[in-house]
C-alpha cells in the first residue's frame, strides 16, 4: 500500500425499528470510515534489506469483515483494494441544496461547506425547535404531524474513539494523532426517528486499527534483535491459520533465486551434481534458468564425459562448429534462448545410444525400388533417401513416406558412386562421366568428362582446419581447400580433381553430353578411328573444363577407392598399391606398399595422422601420413577385406569371411570380433554405439562395446545391398523374390523433438562452402578461372569457319593406319571396362552414331592432337552386357582372360 493511501472501514447499514402505532423503519447508511494512514518510510528502504516492504498482501488480509460490540458489522478494506466500492458508495450521497464531498474533492467557489456531523446536528436542532423550513435537505422525508409526543433527545455526543482504547504498554515516541469525526453518514430516510447514535461502540480492534501508525514508529525505533523478539512472541501466540497466511506472504517473497545470483562458475559446478533428466525439468522453470543451464558448455561437457558419450578426435568441435555454421547461415526465429552444441550433441548421443535398443517396435516401412537391378549406392543426406543403381537412374524418396520425391535421369550406364552437400549430389558412372544435380529442381546442372572409364569412386573435400607442414619444420592450422572440390577416381587407372560448382555459377556440360546412347552392337569395326577419337576429345574436353583442377596419374591399375580430407588424399588401386597425394598442387606425396594384392578399401584418420587400407589378401595396414611408415598390420582375416570404417573411437573392418572386426585405432588391437553371418559381408556402418551389417539373408545391429548382437532388423531375404543410418533413421536396399526393395526404420517418438544426427565420417555440410574475399583471392586456380570462362562465354566463342577448321584437323589426326601392328597409345579394351559391363569405348556415350563421322566432335584445343594407333580393332565390336545383378562392391566378379 502506498502513503497517499489510507485504509477505511465500511459500516454496514443500520437498521432501527421502533413500533409507535404503526412500525416505521428506518435505514442509515455510512461513508466509509478512514482511518489514519501509515507513515512513510523515514528513508528509502533497500528492497534486498526489507523484501516485504512492497509485497502484496494476499485478499484475505486486504478485505475481511469485522464484527464490533452490540453486533455491528463493517468490513476492512486496504486502501488498494476498496477505492473503486466507496467512490461508487459516495456517488448517491446528494440531495437538494446539498451533497456530500468524495474523499480528497477540494471544495472550490466559495460554497460553504460543514462537516456531516455538523449538518446532521443542525438539522436536529432546526426539528427540535419546529422549524417551519421542513424541507431544508431534500432526501429527507419530514417528520408526520401525526405522530405521537416523544420527549426531547438530547445531542448525542460521540466521544473520540481514542478514549475507548486501552492504555499503551509501551511509552509513545510521537503524540497521539488529533482525534478525527469518524462517524459521517448520509442523512435519515423514512418517517420520524430518534437522533442518530454512534454506529458503533469502539472496541480492541478500532483501537488497534487507530493505534497502528503509532505502533508502526515505535516498532521501527527498536533494535533489530528486540524487533525480532517482538514478532517471534506475537507468532508464538497466533494460531495456525494466521500461522499458514504470514507463511503463504513469506515463502515466495523471501525465495532466492541462487542460480541467477551466484557467479557462473560456482552455478556450473553445483549444476554439475544434477542429472540430466532433472536438468532438463529445471530448463524449463524460467527462461533465465533454461539460459543458464542450455549455455553451459562446461556444464554439457562434463555430462558428455561422466556418462561415457564424449568420444574426442575432434569429433565434438566439428559438430559444435556445424551447429554455429548453421546458425551464421540461417537464423534461428525462436524467441527462446539457444543452447550450446554440447547441449544438442549430449541430447543426440543419448537417444542414440537409448532408442535403438529400447525401441523394440521402431515405425517402418518398405517400399519397391528399381526394379530388380542392384543398389550400387545408398546415402542419407538432409532427410532425404537418395540410391543410385546399375539401371542408370538416381532416387530420392521421403524416409516418412516411403515416396518417390524425384528419379535423376541423364547417365548412360550403371552408377556406382555417390556423394552429397545440401543440394548439390555428384555421381560417377560406367559412362566415364561425373554428373552434378541440382535436388530442389532435379536437374543436371554439370556434366564432366575426361576419364576414359568407369568412374568407380568419389568424394567431395570441402573446407576444414588442417595441420599442414611447414618449410622450416613443425606444423601451422590451415584452412584446405579454399572452396569445395569433387576427387574422382577411376578404372583408366586416374583420378582428377574437379571444382564443385556453386549454385549460380555458369552450367557446364562437356562434349556429347545431350547426344543419345549407342548400342554396342551397332559399333563396326570401320568405326575404331572415331571411337578412338571421342576419347581422345575426352581427354582434351577435360582441359578446356573451367572446373577442372588436376589429373592425377601414377597408379598402373585402375583406382578402387579412395578417401580425401582437407588437401590429403588417399588411394588405393588394383596394383596393390596405396598413394598419398596433396590435393592442391597435384603431387603424389608417398607411395605405399605392402600389400600382396589389390586394395579395395581406404579410409582417413586426419586426428590421428592415419591412412588404413584393406586387401584381397585378407590384412588391414595402418599408415603414417606424414612419414608414409607403416604402423600396424593388421591381420585375423581370412579374406577379401573389401569394406572399411573409421570412427573417433574404433576402426571396423568387414571381408568376404563373413566376419567383421572391431580394432583400436591407437594400438592395433583387436576388441571384438563379429561373427554371426554365413555369407560376406557386402554392407555396413557404424558409430560409436552400434554397427550394422548386411550378408546374405540378414541385416544385423551390433553392439559396439561387447560385440553381441542385439537384434536382426531383416532375415528371410535374398541379399543386402546397402545400409545407411542417421540420428533415428536407418535404410536399407535389399533383393527379396528379384525384387529391390528399400526398408526405413524410424527410431524416434513424437517426444524426442529435434535429433541431430552425426554424419558418417563427420562431415558436415555447414562447414563446406567459404564465403569470405580471402578465401575467394587465395583460390585463384578455380574461382578467377571460372570467372574468366564465365565472362567468355557471354561474350561469345569463336566463328563457325574456325571451329570447322579445328575439326578437319582433328579429323586427318584421327586416321586409323592399316600396315602397322604397333601397339596404340591409348588402351581401350581394359580388363576393368569389361569388369564394369561396358563394351569398350563402343559402349560409351562418346561413341558416335553410324555415318555421323567426325562431325559431332567441337573444336579442338590449340595444342596439336596426339597421333594414336590402335591394335586389334575387331575386338571393339564383341557385345558386351551390362554387369550382373548378383555383384556388390565388396565382392569381385569372375572374370575372363583378358584380351588386348
């Protein structure tokens, strides 16, 4: 309550009945009684020092009723509560002639104004004398001439109620206020009635109403032991129930709110005690406490090392600084407070590691696709099943539904590798070319041309902090590469290193990229020349390609995988060998052998400064990036170890034994071993809670800290081509009754909300791309050469004469010489393009239509074509078939003899 407020007391209505002759009623009403108010504070009061000063007072002490001696009522009412009630209480107070002034009205122009009880004496005064001016105050009904004699009333004299009070205990420091007339009220109504009595008669509690002020200054001169003392022997004496109302004014008022007061290092370690279920109930107590507590990052980070889910390797920094990368790019419109990374990463890990194995009934469906070909290709990116088959054609279905969302059309031959970045998807094809999509439109964008093979793996690098070694010794972070590139690798025993276009930039498509698919048996023998001449433009169109960055030769047999992180690059190839290559400047940094046979799989450790490849000969090897020194071989396999995985923790291989195994990456010891399938293994993938393996007639789940196995997620079928899980999505490819099929689990409930999922590899998309005027100087190998061709191209190329000119000349360079039988200097009937099921050269979309000639070939470069001559060239017009539905990557074809 404030000081210009006052308390009151409303009196209730007085009701007299007085029997005569007849019964004549009569009703008084009262205006509320003020009381004296509070004194002010001396001094402004520090609200921490007295908590209570301001506080609300709850309604059952601001408004309760009173009941005085000889039964009259009234009812208290604070000065905040009731000014609405007596306003609207004064308002019929009034009458000719007169009326009555509201509490705080000023009387202004001069009208004589009395005090009510004045008013009411005067008139009792002007009846007593029989006055003849009845109707003095209107509202008043004058008294009936036929009433019977009373005897004179005297005045009633009302003495101060102060006289009533009992006499203090205590001495008091200030005067007692001047008595005030508490008694005003409205005039009589109805017939003849006495003089009006006092209301009321004052009793202990008007006297402590009127007394209060002054206890008030006393009670604040005490000391403060003395004031506690006083109120503890007032409590000691109050009864429960007065007892639960001080205690409901008390509680919330002197509650602390310690986690917004105490300093953020002592918040953050008493926090640290608390699990995470009841962590997560007191984020949603206040927005100051869920800021506090989602923030942390000590606090998250702790949590993530006390249950066992922090796995190190850089792996927690990446996703934190994906999550950051993701804000920057798209901000976040929630009113509420984001939590830090480690927040969302602890959230993650637990349902992970949670909800997979206690779901036992997780959401699935399955859904046909492609056909009966194989599912050369499976990967999970943005919420968006995307598989690549050997019927040429891309999918991408909705993991909900099960729903075709696009069909990717364009290559002419089985798709064997793919790889993602938000929108942008990159294949690679037995049609020797590397495809860029667009996934929000479904076009192809790009098309690049320049192996003269399959296309067998990919990778897009995209920007990342990375030791680099410096001239003077020891090592500098850098950021490699400045903007994202595509790694190709392929059977022409190759690999080039391509730039990924950004969206907007110029569209690219080399030479006979819209031209229609040839029929290899319509492929004669007189046509060699220009089948030999295609490549040949193959090869050149790279070079003229914007986007082409480097060609990387020096393996002898064609390149079967490869890994790329940062500007390392790792490959491995069917000359059982393993390269190191510096991806900026083009240059094969070790060559690794060691191997008895071929290497069919690689992956990179850039933490640990490892490279791990696995063999036909059964043996995984461990190598030193930096040194090319072998570190650990690794053996227990009894054969092709085809499939590789590395995570922060654990380095998983899977071969055609039908076993996996689960090794330490730092010592080369072996953990587990996980033997339960009958046939090879022809699929897997794994974090740091589980992996999951297909074979023949069953898709496994594993646990990765024992090695058992925890539940078969498909059995009953033919085979499994592929599997790829994410966060609470799992897919697989699968052949049941020679059809392809692909089942979808979901994992999740409706109460897990957001599930951040962590990439295979732990590669973010966030991360790819690098915007800022440095990097775009530093890249001046792709983007200005870019720039360059984009602004040639509108301002337009070179005049039909000339371009007609380059392909005459191409044409005589192209001459097929029947008197030698050198051998050419390209070879085009390769083991491995028969490997693939491609006829050859015969077989590629570069090959020209009959009797078209040379006149589908572009202007040639300015550099003079190399002369090629070419053996046997009947064996370019054998048909070949594509390649058999029962082969997957992990397990080599029976092949032939090999003919030149």
């Amino acid at each position: 309550m404030s000081a210009n407020q006052r308390p009151y007391l409303t009196l209730q209505p007085a009701v007299n009945t007085t029997t005569v002759v007849t019964t004549t009623t009569t009703t008084t009403t009262y205006a509320p009684i003020q009381l004296p108010p509070l004194p002010p504070p001396l001094s402004p009061k520090d609200p921490k020092t007295y908590p209570l000063l301001h506080a609300n007072l709850p309604k059952s002490l601001r408004n309760f009723p009173l009941v005085f001696p000889g039964g009259t009522r009234a009812t208290f009412r604070d000065g905040d509560g009731g000014d609405q009630e007596m306003q609207e209480e004064q308002e019929v107070v009034g009458g000719q002639g007169w009326r009555m002034l509201k509490r705080d009205e000023t009387n202004e122009g001069g009208i004589s104004a009395v005090g009510l009880a004045e008013a009411v004496e005067r008139y009792g005064k002007k009846r007593s004398h029989g006055g003849l001016d009845m109707d003095l105050m209107e509202g008043v009904e004058p008294t009936s001439v036929s009433a019977p004699p009373r005897k004179k009333a005297r005045a009633a004299t009302i003495s101060p109620v102060n006289a009533a009070a009992p006499p203090s205990p205590l001495p008091s420091p200030r005067g007692s206020p001047v008595p005030e007339s508490i008694w005003p009220s409205a005039p009589p109504s109805g017939a003849s009635s006495p003089l009006p009595q006092a209301p009321l008669q004052p009793d202990l509690s008007l006297s402590t109403l009127l007394t209060l002020p002054s206890l008030l200054n006393h009670f604040s001169s005490l000391p403060a032991p003395l004031q506690s003392h006083f109120l503890l022997t007032l409590l000691r004496h109050s009864p429960l129930p007065v007892l639960r109302t001080l205690n409901s004014v008390l509680i919330p008022t002197l509650a602390r709110d310690f986690i917004t007061l105490l300093p953020p290092e002592l918040v953050s370690h008493i926090l640290s005690f608390l699990p995470f279920s009841t962590l997560a109930r007191a984020s949603r107590v206040s927005r100051a406490w869920r800021k506090i507590i989602d923030a942390d990052p000590i606090l998250w980070r702790d949590l993530l090392k006390r249950t066992e889910i922090w796995f190190g390797g850089g792996s927690e920094d990446t996703f934190a600084a994906a999550i950051y990368a993701r804000r920057r790019h798209a901000p976040p419109t929630s009113t509420l407070p984001l939590p830090h990374p480690y927040k969302i990463l602890f959230k993650s890990r637990h349902l992970t590691r949670t909800r997979w194995v206690n779901v036992t009934e997780p959401k699935h469906v399955s859904f046909p696709a492609h056909g009966s070909s194989v599912v050369t290709c499976l990967i999970f990116s943005h919420g968006r099943i995307i598989s690549a088959s050997d019927d040429h054609s891309i999918h991408v279905y909705s993991p909900s539904t099960g729903e075709l969302v696009r069909s990717l059309r364009g290559h002419e031959g089985g798709v064997w590798a793919l790889a993602a970045s938000k929108d942008i998807l990159v294949s690679g094809s037995t049609d020797r070319t590397v495809r860029i999509w667009d996934l929000a439109t479904g076009r192809c964008t790009h098309v690049f041309g320049g192996h003269t093979s399959t296309v067998r793996c990919l990778a897009i690098v995209k920007p990342e902090w990375v030791d680099v070694e410096q001239e003077g010794g020891g090592f500098a972070k850098e950021r490699w590469p400045k903007r994202a590139l595509i790694v190709t690798g392929s059977r022409d025993h190759t690999l080039r290193v391509w730039t990924l276009p950004r969206p907007g930039e110029g569209e690219y498509k080399c030479f006979g990229a819209e031209d229609a698919e040839v029929d290899p048996t319509d492929v004669c023998v007189s046509e060699v020349a220009a089948l030999t001449g295609s490549v040949l433009k193959n090869i050149q169109d790279a070079d003229e390609n914007p986007y082409h960055r480097a060609h990387l030769e020096g393996h002898d047999h064609a390149v079967r995988a490869l890994a790329a992180r940062g500007r390392t690059l790792v490959s491995g190839s069917y000359d059982c060998s393993v390269r190191i290559w510096d991806i900026i400047d083009g240059t094969c940094k070790w060559v690794l052998t060691g191997h008895t046979q071929k290497v069919y799989s690689v992956v990179l450790d850039p933490t640990r400064n490892q490279a791990c490849s696995g063999s036909m000969d059964g043996s995984v090897r461990v190598w030193n990036l930096h040194t090319g020194a072998l570190i650990h071989v690794l053996a227990g396999h009894t054969s092709l170890v085809g499939l590789l995985g590395m995570s922060p923790s654990a380095l998983v291989s899977a071969a055609a034994d039908s076993t996996l195994r689960i090794w330490h990456p730092d010592t080369g010891a072996l953990r587990h071993t996980l033997a339960a399938h009958t046939g090879a293994i022809t699929c897997f993938q794994h974090d740091e809670f589980k992996v999951l393996s297909g074979s023949d007639g069953t898709l496994k789940m594993w646990d990765m800290r024992d090695g058992g196995v925890v539940r078969d997620l498909l059995t009953g079928i033919t085979g499994v081509w592929q599997v790829v899980f994410e966060g609470r999505w799992c897919v697989a490819a699968s052949n049941r009754s020679d059809a392809t099929v692909l089942d979808v689990w979901d994992f999740g409930k409706e109460e897990d909300g957001d599930w951040e999922g962590e990439p295979a590899g732990g590669m973010y998309d966030e991360e790819g791309f690098s915007e800022d005027e440095e990097a775009e100087a530093d890249d001046a190998l792709g983007t200005r050469r870019i720039r360059r061709w984009m602004k040639a191209r509108e301002e337009g190329g070179d005049d039909d004469e000339q371009e007609q000119a380059d392909v005459d000349a191409m044409d005589q360079d192209l001459l097929v010489t029947s008197d030698t039988e050198e051998s050419g200097d390209i070879e085009l009937d390769d083991e491995e393009e028969a490997e693939a099921g491609v006829a050859g050269v015969a077989a590629s979309r570069w090959a020209p239509s009959r009797g078209q000639g040379s006149s589908r070939l572009p202007r040639a470069s300015a550099s003079a074509p190399r002369r090629v001559q070419v053996q046997e060239a009947p064996a370019f017009g054998r048909e070949r078939t594509l390649p058999s539905t029962d082969e997957t990557p992990s397990r080599p074809r029976i092949r032939g003899s090999r003919r030149r």
